[in-house]
C-alpha cells in the first residue's frame, strides 16, 4: 500500500545535511530567511561538529506559522548533501516525507525508501557544466539548491532573490553570480520535477515585529545595557561569541566621541581561572564586570567563585551549557552546569542562577544580572546553552526603559562616613543578610577594610572564634533567602482544565514545552505548567509541587538537576517529582516530552480530573 506524501502548509521540519566547511551555512540561512520574508516564522537550528571542515553538519528548519519555535522531533524533508551520512539521514525522514538529494552519481533502489517521496537533480553536474573554478562549483551548488527548494516549496523567488541583493549591496558582480545560481536551481526544479510538493509556504502574516537575533550576541548587548565596563574572559565554545558580540558592542556605546578611547576594558587571560580573578579584583574595584564560560570553565573557576561568595563581591559569569562532563560534546547543547554553578566551591556555598528561555531574555536577565550582583554582593550566573547561544531565533524586540537606573545595592557615602556613621563591611544592620559595602576611594581615610577569603568578625577583621564564623554563615543564609524576592518569579500556566498534574522546566526547554503542552491537550491530557527562571527558588515554586499529586520536571542532562536542587532546597518527597530528561546533545523535542509524560501517567494511572486518561504516541 502506498504510503501518502505529506501535505502541509506553513508547518513542516526541513533537514539539511551537509559537510563542514562546504559553504553549505550561508545558503541555509538564505532560506530560512527567505521564508521570514514571507512573513512565516521558523526556527533554525545548526548541528555542527567541533572540527573545523570534513565532518557531518546539519541545519534544522522549523516552519510554524503558529509559532511553534522548539524542536518538534521528526523530518518532512531531507536535503541530503552528504554521502557520509546518507543511510542516517534517510533513516531520519518521517513516513510519507521528502528527499531531496544531488542525482548526478545514480545511486542503486536499496539506498532509498518506499515510503517516501525521492526528488533528484543532479546538481554536480549543473555546476561542473557551468564553473570552470572547483570552489564556484561548491559554494553554487548550495544557491542552487535552495532555488530548487524555493519552486519545490512554492516560495517566493524574490524573497531570496531580495536578501542576496541586501547581503552583496555594492558588489553587483557577486549579486549576479548568487541570483544566476539560484535561478538555475529553480529553473531546473520547475521544468523536471512535480512543483510545488505537499510541502508549501504561502505568504503570511505571522512574523510581526519580531527580531532575529542568536542568545550569545543578546547577552553581549545585555551586559552593555546593564552597564558592565570590564570583561575577562578565555575563548571556549559555545561561549566566545558572548565576548565578541560584547567586544563589537562597545565599540560602538563604549568610546569617547571626542577623542575615541575606550571606556571598557577587554581582557584576554591566560586561562579561565585567571580571566575570573580579573572580573572579581574589577567588581571588587567598584567596576561591573563579567566573563562567558562553559563547563570546563566553570570547573576551573571554583576556588574564586568560593572567594567572591565570602569575601561578598559582585560578578556575572555567562554560562554557554554544552555537553558534559569533560571535554564532552563541545559543540552539543545541554543543560549540565545546574549544581555545579548552583554550590560552586568547596563548603557551604550558595549562588544566585538566572536561566533565559530564548535571546529576549539573554538579553533581559544579563542586565539584571549585574543589578542583582551588587545589590546582593555575589556572582550571579546567567545559565544559557549552546541551543539558545549559537542558534538564530525570533523573539520579540528587545526593550529599555531609559529612566532606569542601575542598582548599586548597599554603598557607604562620603558623607556617611565623614559623619561617623558605622560602618561593619560584613555587618547585618538591616536583618536582610546585606552588608554595606565601601569602593575604593570613597573616603580618604575611613571606611577601608581587609578583603580575605578567611574568617572575620562583622568589621573585616580576621577571627578564628566560631561564634563569628556562624554569624557570618547565618547573615550569608538570610542573604540568600532575600534573594528569592529578589530574582526573576516563575510563570505559571494554568491548564485549560483542573488537574492534579503539574510540569516545571526552565531554559531552552520552553519552547518545546510550550508545544508539548498543546500536544498533550489534544489527547485528553492536561498539565500546569510553571516555568522557573531563578534560583533561590521563590516559595511560589514549593507551592506549586505541594498542590499536585505528580509534579514532572523536565530538562536536558542526565542526573536530573534541577529536580534534585529542588529537593534539597524544599524538603520535597523525591518520589513527588517524576523525571523527564534528554541528554544526547540535540535540543529537546515537543514529541519527546510529550511521549515521556503520557507514557509515565499510564503507568501511574494518574489521571486530570474527571478525565479518562490517554495514550499520546512518541
């Protein structure tokens, strides 16, 4: 029995499979953006190896004109450009898919399916008959393909055809050769193939005013915004491109009109324990600092993120997550640096997370970020990933209120000291477990204390008496429990129907989970949902698990962290909380979550209220 061809408009995943180092990223991103043009959403996601040329990449197109922006699991369409992964990647096509592939070397039946439609042009050949120049004939192939695509798909020729005129404007001679190319792709998909497919865009009008901007250049932007001056940092992926959107930045915001200096500073260090010794003696110094990471970093910078907690200095780490542990998967996102960010250091520490959902809030919550550094005296880590990092995506445009003004927190005056004021560096007068705090320079000759990474009474001065020790631990644990009022609140989304059944995710999982929930609904299955964006957790979040039967936390590692943060920090039955956990180095999916979570209710038997409970497929 014939299997029936996809047929779907403005809601389909397209595939490309490539070779690094081909020329193939520009051209893919050529057509993710020709369908924005056409005012249709997508999603873009690049897979790609941590060598720098020969091995497999993929780019992921997602089309959702109803503004799904997560992975959804599942291929409609391959475009298969690479040998090496020929057998994978047709494997990977959903039954009653597409592939797409270059038909110049005939291949024999057993290399395709049944069940799927096969679109051939031999494109090699194409460029062979029309270059004469080997690396022409590789980056044209790749225009010619996406021509292809755009009469395959029913797309606009002159979306592309506008956005390779903008990409070479002033350089007609590459315009041409790009529009020639493209041309010659569409034109051969036209006259020798069933154009369009069941797979279609068809103009929308879904995009808005919606901005198209990766995670990592949105933290860059948002530590300019949130008025860091000092970066110090050692280049590791997925986390460089932080330091060099903030670099490109300040260059712009950060140099004197008059007489162009810099009024920032940019250190490349010589590893990243030294790069995060920098960001603290500058944050110490009274500057706002920061540096960008990943989890090796992270792991080297222990013993200062130790001295900042308790000697009380602000900092922002940007922590780009990658696969772990060890070198890992350098170029693979995960969600693995949650406890080891969350207790970094040796002894009894604790430290403040933001978790950004998309480039929006890379944005937001960095500039928060340095906000609550000095108003709490601590590092703050922003945990993003290499999903949100390094991946283009939509989000709404960013905004500032320019009356804002930033947080300083507890400072000590001139005048207060010259008035005699007391000042105790790590004096509890508030109850708040914020102490005030003097810059250096603030008064000529009051207000100095001692910064040490040993015990001291509330004056700064060195005491091995134990009394002090715990009322320094104390005042740091009040510290800590005001910082729960004080970080980003959860966001709760109430199911369309009562049930005892409750999610919690964070991070790049929620756009995923946003679908997930939708897919769930449709079978019978209704979730609450509660997004946490911060760590201390706020008591909204121990209110949210103590009213459900069954609470799943979905995230993306393997030793489930953020549930076991959760109950160490609320004193949680662990068998309240039900894993779901994705760790193999791809972003999670909406199919994923919602298979785990109706898989685990049927076998539970946990059911929403008055509902009888169904089995949604995975």
């Amino acid at each position: 029995m014939t299997t029936p061809a996809i047929q779907h408009t403005n809601d389909f995943v397209i595939k490309f499979a490539n070779v690094n180092g081909s020329g193939s990223a520009s051209a893919n991103e050529l057509f993710a953006r020709a369908i924005i043009r056409m005012g249709v959403p997508v999603a873009p996601r690049n897979i790609f190896p941590s060598n720098i040329q020969g091995l497999p990449t993929w780019y992921e197109v997602r089309v959702s004109e109803a503004g799904w922006l997560g992975a959804r699991g599942g291929c409609d369409m391959m475009v298969a450009m690479n040998p090496q992964t020929w057998d994978r990647d047709v494997a990977a096509i959903d039954r009653g898919g597409y592939l797409f592939y270059d038909s110049t070397k005939p291949l024999p039946p057993s290399k395709f399916r049944e069940d799927i439609t096969v679109l051939g042009i031999p494109l090699t050949a194409m460029c062979n008959a029309e270059y004469e120049d080997a690396r022409q004939r590789q980056l044209f192939k790749n225009i010619m393909y996406v021509g292809a695509l755009i009469a395959l798909l029913d797309m606009e020729f002159a979306a592309a055809e506008q956005l390779i005129v903008d990409r070479y404007r002033g350089k007609d001679q590459l315009i041409k050769a790009n529009v020639n190319a493209l041309r010659l792709g569409y034109d051969y998909a036209r006259q020798h193939l069933p154009c369009p497919i069941g797979l279609r865009v068809k103009r929308a009008d879904a995009v808005g005013e919606r901005i198209m901007i990766d995670g990592n250049s949105a933290c860059g932007l948002g530590a300019v915004f949130g008025g860091a001056t000092v970066a110090g940092w050692y280049p590791i992926t997925p986390s460089t491109s932080v330091i060099e959107a903030f670099s490109s930045y300040c260059r712009k915001f950060r140099t004197d009109p008059d007489n162009g200096r810099a009024r920032y500073a940019i250190v490349q260090a010589e590893d990243e324990l030294a790069s995060i010794g920098m960001v603290i003696g500058a944050g110490w110094n009274g500057a706002r600092a920061f540096t960008a990471t990943s989890g090796p970093g992270i792991s080297l910078m222990q013993e200062f993120f130790g001295l900042a907690y308790f000697a009380e200095i602000p900092a922002v780490i940007v922590d780009v997550q990658r696969g772990s542990p060890s070198t890992g998967m350098p170029t693979r996102t995960q969600q693995s640096d949650l406890l080891s960010c969350a207790y970094a250091s040796h002894g009894d520490t604790r430290h403040v997370l933001l978790f950004p959902q998309d480039a929006y809030e890379c944005f937001s919550l960095t500039a928060q970020a340095f906000d609550l550094a000095e108003r709490l005296q601590t590092p703050v880590f922003v945990l993003s990933d290499l999903d949100i990092g390094m991946n283009e995506q939509l989000c709404a445009p960013f905004d500032w209120d320019d009356s804002r003004r930033y947080d300083r927190g507890k400072l000590m005056t001139y005048e207060e000291l010259e008035a005699g004021k007391d000042f105790g560096r790590y004096l509890d007068v508030d109850g708040d477990g914020i102490p005030y705090r003097t810059i250096p320079g603030t008064h000529p000759t009051k207000g100095a204390y001692f910064t040490r990474g040993t015990t001291r009474n509330p004056y700064a001065k060195y005491s091995e008496v134990g009394t002090d020790y715990v009322y320094n631990m104390e005042r740091l644990r009040r510290k800590f429990n005001t910082a729960k009022d004080l970080v980003p609140a959860p966001i709760l989304k109430k199911a369309a129907q009562p049930t005892h059944v409750g999610v919690i995710y964070y991070g790049s999982t929620a756009p995923a989970m946003a679908e997930a929930g939708a897919l769930l609904a449709a079978d019978g299955i209704h979730t609450d949902t509660l997004r946490v964006r911060g760590f201390p957790f706020s008591d909204e979040v121990m209110q949210f698990i103590a009213e459900r039967d069954a609470v799943f936390v979905v995230e993306q590692n393997e030793s489930a962290q953020l549930r076991t943060l959760l109950i160490n920090e609320g004193d949680i039955d662990p068998k309240k909380l039900v894993r779901v956990l994705h760790y193999d180095g791809s972003p999670i999916t909406a199919r994923f979550i919602a298979g785990k979570i109706a898989d685990a209710l049927n076998d539970r038997k946990v059911s929403p209220i008055g509902q009888p409970q169904r089995k949604v497929a995975s």
